[in-house]
C-alpha cells in the first residue's frame, strides 16, 4: 500500500459545482497536510495548508483532516472554470526542511462552463 | 512563480551524455530541492539543499548528483542521462518568512532523454 493514495480522476464537474477532493494515508506518523494546485505545464502552488484535524476555511475552498480515519479532503464550492487544474495532497511528519514532504499522484478536475 | 527561474525550460538529449539543470532563486531562501514528476508516481524529491554546500539525497537520487555553491543556485547533474530520466523537472525553495515548511515551485524544465 502506497503511503498516499489520491482519487485517480479525471474528474469533470459543471460549473457551480461543490468539488470534494480526497487523499488517504496509511502513515499515522503525519501531522502536517498541504494540498497543492498545478495549472497545465505550470508549477504546483500551495493552495491549503492544516496541522490539526477539524476544517480550514479559505474564500471557496474548505481543507478537513480526520486523523482518526487518516483521511483529507478539499473542498470547492461554487467550482469556476479558472479552478480547471490538478490538484495534489500532500503531507509531512514533522516541521523543517529536513522533513521529507509526501505528494499524492494528483486529480485532474475540470469544470465546464 | 516566487522568484524562481528553472533552465533550461526544455531539452532532448541522447541517452549518456550530460545534462545540467539549473533552479535560480532571488528570494535568499535557505532550502532548495529538486523534484521530478511522472505519470503514475506524483512528484518525488531527488535532493535537497539546506545552505551552500549542504547536500542530501532524497528518495529517488540514483543517477543524479546536485551542486549549491551559492544561496541563489541549485544545480541538478545527471551525469549520463537514461531515458528513465525523461520527465519534467520542478525546483522548490523554502525557508523565507512563511518557514522552512511552505515549499514555493518553479516553473519546470522539460526534459526527454532518447
């Protein structure tokens, strides 16, 4: 079993849409979650960033970690077509540089006007 | 893409002749790494820089070799290029205000080794 698994996707949803996107972990060792955004041909950018489980809220967008489960989620409310990109989770043991930072495999989400 | 420059951004090589990537940061952030991306395997760090001269491996470091002789450049060698190594290529930095934790990408180089 892979440390994270991410939904394989595509995923195609209309526009105004809610979004859920999820990642699960096997390594009960994590405590820092991230979920990152790549537009096509383009770097990944931090898009959420959560320690402790419970919800984080930013504008449309919702990040909810359930330890217990070892399970995260993002959320997307009224889905844009600008959101139209991959999506990845990642997460770490610990904080620093050293702490060595683990990606999901990434979701392509695409919403249609 | 916060002050990070990656070249070149493409480039098609033959099998075992030299590559150098180079990342370019003008943020004065201490970390530097190197990732590479693939279908089917996500992101996944090469090696990482945590000041000049200060090296590591990461998880998938066989077959290439880093250099950081100055805060503001990283450098990625892979020393004969395989067509195992065909992938894009991203550089990350960290370590400025918001902490050694928020990892910051650049842009990618394209890479295809035939």
């Amino acid at each position: 079993q892979k440390e994270v698994e991410q939904d394989p996707g595509p995923l195609s949803v209309p526009e105004g849409a809610i979004v859920s996107l999820n990642c699960t972990y096997s390594n009960s060792a994590f405590q820092y979650f991230m979920w990152y955004r790549q537009y096509s041909r383009k770097g990944p950018e931090l898009l959420m960033y959560t320690y402790s489980s419970g919800n984080k809220e930013d504008g449309r967008f919702t990040a909810q970690v359930d330890k217990s489960s070892k399970y995260i989620s993002l959320f997307i409310r009224d889905s844009q077509p600008s959101d139209s990109a991959t999506y990845l989770c990642a997460m770490r043991e610990n904080t620093g540089a050293n702490s060595k930072l683990t990606f999901g495999k990434g979701i392509t989400l695409s919403v249609r006007p | 893409d916060a002050g990070i420059t990656q070249s070149p951004r493409h480039k098609v090589t033959e099998t075992g002749t030299p590559v150098t990537l180079r990342c370019h940061q003008t943020e004065n952030h201490r970390y530097m790494y190197w990732y590479r991306q693939d279908p089917g395997h996500g992101l996944r760090l090469i090696h990482y820089s945590y000041g000049v001269k200060d090296t590591d491996k990461g998880e998938v470091s066989d077959g290439y070799s880093v250099s950081r002789s100055k805060t503001e450049d990283f450098l990625l060698t892979l020393e004969s290029a395989t067509s195992s190594q065909t992938s894009v290529y991203f550089c990350a930095i960290s370590g400025g205000l918001a902490g050694p934790d928020t990892q910051y990408f650049g842009p990618g180089t394209r890479l295809t080794v035939l």
